[in-house]
C-alpha cells in the first residue's frame, strides 16, 4: 500500500493486479482511480507501462509461471520502462507467513537470465530493514 501511495501521490496512474480478488477490491476502494484485475499470470497486461512494481508478487507463483510473467511485464513496459520485483536472493521454497502458500524464489542468477532472455537488464539490487530483496530492471531497446 505504502508504494501505490506515493506513487498515486506522484500522480501516476495505477493498475492492479493480484491473484486475490478481495485484494483488488481493497485496492480500488483505497486508492480511487485506480484499476484492476485479478490473476496476473493470467492477464494480458491490456495497456503498457513505464513502470511495474511487483512487491510480493513473483515468489508466490509457481517456479515455471514467473518465468511468464516476466515475460508478460517485458511486454507491457514502454522503452527505457522499468520494473522492480522482490524475491529472495538465494534460490529456495518456504511457505509464506501471509498466505500460507508454497513460495519459491529461483535465486538471482536464474532472474538475470530470464530478464535478459525477455530484454530486460537488472540494473541494480538491494536489501531493506526487512530484509526484503529488491531487483531493479530497466528495458533495453534489443534483446540480449
């Protein structure tokens, strides 16, 4: 919430997506004027985007779906368009303390491939008190 916060406040346009349907709807409710749509791995991304914030998103899909999303993501984004997910650093599954659902991080070096095969660079990475890990990508006009 915090994030879509200051960035509606920024006056960005947001569109939602989440795999929960009651989160959605909470999401509308609190920030007005903004859209969305459940079920990411399923949505066609419908408009593109200069920039993609998945905060707790990526590790709660199925290792094989990631890999498709960000795929879809590469997709949305505008050139020079940016995207910041979170995702442990190492490769590892858990369940998760809010959902209770398998979580699986693929480890870095598994997201620097994917981003690049979808042409997107990591451009950078970091830790919060958290210890949240955060990967920053930014589109390059041709795959590498």
């Amino acid at each position: 919430m915090p994030i879509s916060q200051v960035l509606t406040n920024g006056g960005f346009g947001l569109y939602a997506l989440d795999a929960s349907d009651k989160l959605i709807t909470a999401f509308g409710t609190v920030l007005q004027g903004s859209r969305g749509m459940s079920a990411v791995e399923e949505s066609e991304f419908l408009r593109t985007s200069d920039g993609v914030v998945a905060w707790g998103l990526i590790f709660l899909l199925p290792a094989e779906v990631q890999a498709i999303v960000i795929g879809k993501v590469a997709r949305a984004l505008n050139p020079a368009g940016k995207f910041l997910f979170t995702s442990p650093r190492e490769a590892l599954t858990w369940p998760d303390a809010l959902t209770g659902r398998k979580s699986v991080s693929l480890g870095g070096e598994a997201y620097q491939r994917i981003l690049r095969a979808e042409g997107l660079i990591l451009v950078g990475e970091t830790f919060d008190e958290g210890d949240n890990h955060y990967y920053f990508a930014s589109k390059v006009s041709e795959r590498v």
